[in-house]
C-alpha cells in the first residue's frame, strides 16, 4: 500500500511522463513513415498516368538502350552529350509508350503473335534491317536466320564464358528490337484508328481546288502600323487587361518553369601558363620527331589522341587533324599549330600513308595447343594443307570452328582507345593480305590461320602519331580565379548586389527565363546537375552557392528570380505584358487606320488618304499575300481578295498584322489545272491528319507526365 501511495503521489508527474513516451512512440512512427515517404519521392525519376516511375528501372531502360548503340555503332564509350540524348529518347518513349498502351488497353487493341511474326516474315522493317539476321543476298531480314541464332543460344549457355557473353549481348540485342517492335505496332493500330475518324469528301475536295487554283490580281492600298507614332495611341489598364482576357489561353502553362539571372566565369590561362605549355609541347616535338616507337611520348603528352600504330582512314581523326594529313610529308613532324576550336596544340607525325581496302571479308581458324610449340606446329599443318588446296572450312571443322566469311570496316577498329599487339598485327594482316592470300599469324596465346576472301572500298590510310594538347590553365591561375570569383559571390547576398558588384569584379550578370526541369544543364555550362536541383527547391530572390562546372573550368552563381508556376502566365508576367501590350497597341492603331479609311471608295481614294499603292498578283485563297510594304504575310487579305468579283473594290477595309488594306480585283482567272477529285480528297485528308498530329500532345497533357530526372542525372 505504502508503494501504491508514493505511485499515486507523483501521479501527475507519470502522466506526463508516460504521456510524452507515447507522443514520443507516434511521433518517431510518424517520422519514420514521413521519412520512408520521402525515401520512396527520392527514388521516383518521373510519373505517368499516376504510375510512379523508380529510378532503377529508368536506368534499367538507359542501360538497355545504351547497349544496343553501341553493339550497333561498334563503340565502347558515349559522350555525356550522346549520354544526355539517350536519356532523352528513353523517357520519351519510355512516356509515349505509357500513353499508347492506356489507350489501346481502353479500345482493346494489343499485337498478336502472329502480326508480329509476319512482320518478321516480310522482312522489311527499318528496324528488322539493322540486326544481323540480314541475307546477304536478298538484303531483307531472314527469319530462318534468327531461329538459327535461337537455338543456336540456348546450346551456347554451356560454352566457354567469352562465347555465351557474346551470344548474351546479341540475345538482349534482339528482345529489345522484338519489344520495339510490338509498341511500333500497337502505336500503329491506334494511328490508324485515329486516322479513321477524319474524312475528307467531294464538296471539301472541290473547295480546296479552287482555293489553290482562282487567281486574281490586284491593286493594293497599304496603311502601315508603322505610319501612326506610338506616343499617339493611349493604352490604359482596362485595354491590357481586357486584351489579356480574351488572349489568355495563349498563356497556359503545362509545366512549372524557373527564371533565373546569373554569373559564370570560364577560367582561361595566363600568359605564364601558354608560356610554360609552349616549352612543354616543343620539347615533346623534339622526342616525337626522333623516336622508334611514338607510343610512349603521345601517352606521357596527354594527348586526347591514343596512338595505335595501324592504317586508319580520315575519319578516325578529329576534322582539323583529318584536313592536314595530305599536306604532310611521310616521315615528316609538324610544328605544333593551334586550334581555337577546341583550344589545343597539335603536331602531326606522318609514319606512313596507302591505298588499303575501307572493308575487308576474311575467314579465321584459331588454332592452340598445350604449349606454345604444339600449337605452332598445328598452325604451321594447317597452312601448308590450306597452300596445297584444303577447303578452309573443312579444316576449320575439325577444330571445332565455323571458318564462315566474315566482313570487318574500318570503323570497327580504328577508334578503339587503346590497341594490344596482337590486335595490332591481326588488323595490319587484315589491311596489307591480298585477295585470298593466307598467313600464319602468331599470336601471344596461340596462332591464327587468316585468309582475306574480299576487298572493298579502297582508300587512304594513314600511320600517323598525333599529340592534340589541351590549351589548360594552372593550379595557380585557377586558385586566383576562384578565390575572386568566391569574393564576389560572398559580397553579392542579394541580386542587388549581385547587379551592383558585377562591374566592379568586370562579370556580367545575365538572364534566362523558363529553365524547364527536363534540360540537363543549366545556363548552356555542362556539369551542372547540382546547381540543377539547387534551382527546383529554392526559393523566389535566393541565391545559389558557388558552383564549381562546365570541364572544371567554370564558376557559377544563380540568383532565381520567378517561379513560374503550372497554369496560366499573369499578366504581371514581363513577356505576357510586353505581348498583350503589342496586340492592343496593333488594335489602337487598326482602329485609327480604319477611321481614316472610312467613306473611302475606290483605290483613288484610298492613295488620298496616305495609302501605299501597289500592284499584288497570283493572289489565291490557299496562300497568305506577302505584302512589300508591311514586311508582313497577310492571310485574311487573300480571304477577303478571293470573295471579292473582278473589277470590284472591296466592301471594306482589311485589318491585318501589318497594318489596314483596301484593295480592288483587277483580274480573276482558274489555272489550267484539271481537277482530280480523289487526289484532292486524298490531299484534304493528309491535311487534317496533319493538324490533328498533336493529338499525342494532348494525350501527354492529360497524362500528367511529372518529369524529375534533374535530381538524378
């Protein structure tokens, strides 16, 4: 009892305590679901249609993509430019794709099997002749080819690792290419039944002939815009605001956007450092003109330019290196030239230059062994059966090999950034063997039998050792730039202050409005990812920290002025106000015009009253008039000229974009056209179909595309 008592005596103080353990509980429950909440939003790249899209799946479809570029352009690396493209075309397919299946799963349409095997049966598909299931003869798409490589796949999954690799990566070639496929179809279906509900007719088809074909000449009465000064026309508040009014759909905004006003500054180097690096690249010159082996000088120059010591045609070389190979004489070592293009030094050594085949068809048998000399001897066999006249696939049989024709280009090869020296001397066989000529190449790991069977495109080549030396700033240039460029923005809080020390500090603050979230760099400088996301959190008139981009050698600060908001521009908006103003100005000035026009009767009358007369002829309903005067195309000057009879003055004046028109028809007549009825239908359908080509915008619209990939890429 005595301990019940001393609980009940402190009684409200365990309340309390028991209280705030509870609120203590729900509270981190309610933290921990607010931060899985937030985990799950940081993870989101996008959404469509209300379907969150992770980012791991995005990168999945990237990877995808990325792939199939470089099995079919033969490239190991991209560009972050090319990246940045990639990127791009994956989420718009990626969207569209979303958008076509939502709406053919509403009209129930879906891709068969067997509409997707008689595209393969045809054999004609763009994307069908871009595979290696290509007969060579018949230049279509071979199905029999590709069950072939199927069957041929599923037995390679037990082949030596290099093999099934290989077999993989041309697997997952052809389920992307069958996937695109199936979605070019489906969006295909659903095309053609949009297209089913716009028709043309006779009447229409008719109309549109006429249209393009009555002529009429004309004498026109011109009063420009321009004639009435602007200090005479009177805009109040109530003229914007009605204007903004009726103009206002023009404004609607889709997607919430950011104006900015920024300073970047690109570090460039000193006097001190073009000095130091013209020593440099000199002394390089020197040891390049000298040596055996220009490897090891071009590696230790930092050149952009790998030297692989083999026969590359022009375009493995950068244009400017490309444009001067010609004019070098072989043996030769230039002196280093500059190009401002891509701010770099460059010598030239010219080792050697031949006419050799651009492609090259040839048959290989690699032969082993359990030491070198057994498989020397093996090698040294087979080339004596293959010289005594051995059918090279029969030999290349009992080796467990194919010894199948195989075509290699140039540029499978020549832009490889490194190159081994059995690569090396396997692609000098390839260039220098004549046609159906044989050799034994030995190799680190083994020999291999070689035999060219074709030779195609011939055309320059050259062994060329190229030192391409960026143009770069020191550590110490780029410090002192730094530490300024830090000064400023530590002084510049504020975008007054930003704008006031700019010109102390010789900067330059500029603008952009309407930043979207899906461009990947801000204010044109790469690298900029960070300063990227800083701009889509922060707030109106916040500054940005110093951001350190572009190829390390930009600095930049952003000052975000307006959030623009999804929905429509107010009119307190700069450029909406400026446009609305322009419109109502062009209104006051029509309205004056048409005063001074008013009574007038004919083309005497109207050169009275100050109009620019001039003869306008060929003037059909089907084309805008171009109107010399004015500057301008006028399409409801052609409308007005084709109601009008020959001979006729018009009933009244014409308002148009330049400025007011009157006019009398001197001339009406048809061309000699004959009128083909189901052409003209044809043509008035392609028309509409064409104006009814943004139904997928529409469709993105009402999709709710939210587009984040600026938080992670």
């Amino acid at each position: 009892m005595a301990v019940l008592g001393k609980i009940r005596s402190k009684g409200v103080i365990l309340i309390c305590v028991i209280g705030f353990a509870l609120f203590a509980f729900i509270a981190e429950e309610f933290f921990r679901s607010c931060d899985a909440a937030s985990n799950e939003r940081r993870a989101q790249v996008g959404e469509v249609l209300g379907d969150k899209v992770n980012v791991q799946d995005f990168q999945k479809l990237v990877d995808e993509y990325t792939n199939v570029i470089r099995m079919t352009q033969g490239r190991d690396n991209l560009t972050d430019e090319e990246l940045n493209q990639v990127k791009d075309v994956v989420w718009n397919t990626f969207v569209q794709n979303e958008i076509i299946n939502h709406e053919a799963e509403k009209l129930g349409l879906k891709v068969t099997d067997q509409e997707l095997q008689n595209v393969l049966n045809a054999g004609t598909n763009p994307m069908l002749l871009q595979t290696p299931f290509v007969n060579q003869q018949t230049g279509r798409f071979d199905a029999n080819l590709l069950k072939q490589f199927l069957a041929e796949y599923k037995q390679a999954q037990g082949a030596n690792p290099q093999m099934a690799d290989q077999y993989r990566n041309l697997y997952n070639f052809w389920t992307f290419i069958e996937k695109s496929l199936r979605q070019q179809l489906l969006a295909q279906k659903y095309q053609t039944l949009f297209a089913g509900c716009l028709l043309s007719n006779p009447v229409s088809a008719k109309m549109a002939y006429d249209g393009e074909n009555q002529e009429s000449n004309i004498q026109l009465a011109a009063f420009p815009y321009s004639s009435i000064n602007d200090n005479k026309v009177k805009i109040s508040d109530s003229d914007l605001k009605a204007k903004y009014e009726e103009l206002k759909p023009r404004f609607k905004q889709y997607e919430e956007t950011r104006s900015i006003k920024y300073v970047e500054y690109q570090v460039v180097p000193s006097a001190a450092d073009r000095k130091a690096l013209d020593k440099t690249v000199n002394e390089y010159m020197a040891v390049l003109k000298d040596t055996a082996d220009p490897s090891g000088i071009v590696r230790k120059s930092g050149s952009t330019i790998a030297f692989l010591g083999i026969p590359q045609t022009k375009a493995a070389f950068p244009r400017d290196i490309a444009a001067r190979l010609d004019s070098i004489a072989v043996g030769s070592t230039t002196s280093p030239v500059e190009n401002k293009a891509d701010n770099t030094l460059n010598i030239i050594r010219l080792i050697s230059k031949a006419e050799m085949p651009d492609s090259i068809q040839f048959r290989a048998i690699q032969v082993g062994g359990a030491t070198a000399d057994e498989a020397a001897k093996r090698a040294d066999s087979i080339y004596v059966a293959l010289q005594g006249g051995a059918d090279f696939e029969t030999v290349a049989k009992k080796y467990g090999q194919t010894g199948e024709k195989t075509w290699i280009t140039s540029a499978q090869y020549q832009n490889a950034p490194s190159m081994d020296n059995d690569t090396k001397s396997y692609i000098q066989s390839l260039n220098t063997l004549g046609l159906n000529e044989t050799k034994n190449l030995k190799m680190t790991q083994g020999n291999i039998i070689l035999q060219v069977t074709d030779r195609r495109a011939m055309t320059t080549k050259y062994v060329a050792a190229v030192i391409k030396k960026p143009i770069e700033f020191s550590k110490d240039t780029y410090s002192a730039a730094y530490n300024k460029f830090s000064r400023f923005v530590s002084e510049s809080q504020t975008l007054e202050a930003m704008q006031k020390n700019a010109s102390k500090y010789g900067f330059t603050v500029r603008e952009r409005n309407d930043v979207r979230n899906s461009e990947h760099y801000v204010a044109g400088i790469s690298d900029t990812r960070e300063a990227m996301k800083w701009l889509f959190e922060a707030e109106e008139n916040e500054v940005s920290p110093l951001y350190e981009c572009g190829e390390n050698d930009h600095l930049l600060v952003v000052v975000l002025t307006k959030i623009n908001e999804e929905g429509f521009r107010s009119l307190e908006d700069e450029n909406v106000k400026s446009y609305i103003r322009n419109e109502v100005m062009r209104d006051k000035k029509a309205e004056m015009l048409l005063t001074q026009v008013k009574g007038v009767k004919d083309i005497a009358g109207a050169k009275a009253k100050g109009g620019k007369v001039s003869p306008v002829n060929q003037v059909t309903f089907a084309a805008p008039v171009f109107v010399q005067a004015t500057g301008m195309s006028e399409p409801a000057l052609s409308g007005a000229v084709a109601a009008t009879a020959k001979g006729k003055f018009c009933t009244q004046a014409v308002k148009g974009y330049g400025g007011v028109y009157m006019f009398q028809v001197t001339d009406k007549k048809a061309r000699s056209v004959k009128f083909n009825e189901k052409e003209y239908e044809q043509r008035q359908r392609q028309r509409l179909m064409q104006y009814a080509g943004n139904f997928m915008q529409e469709l993105y619209i009402k999709a709710g595309v939210k587009d984040n990939r600026y938080m992670f890429f």
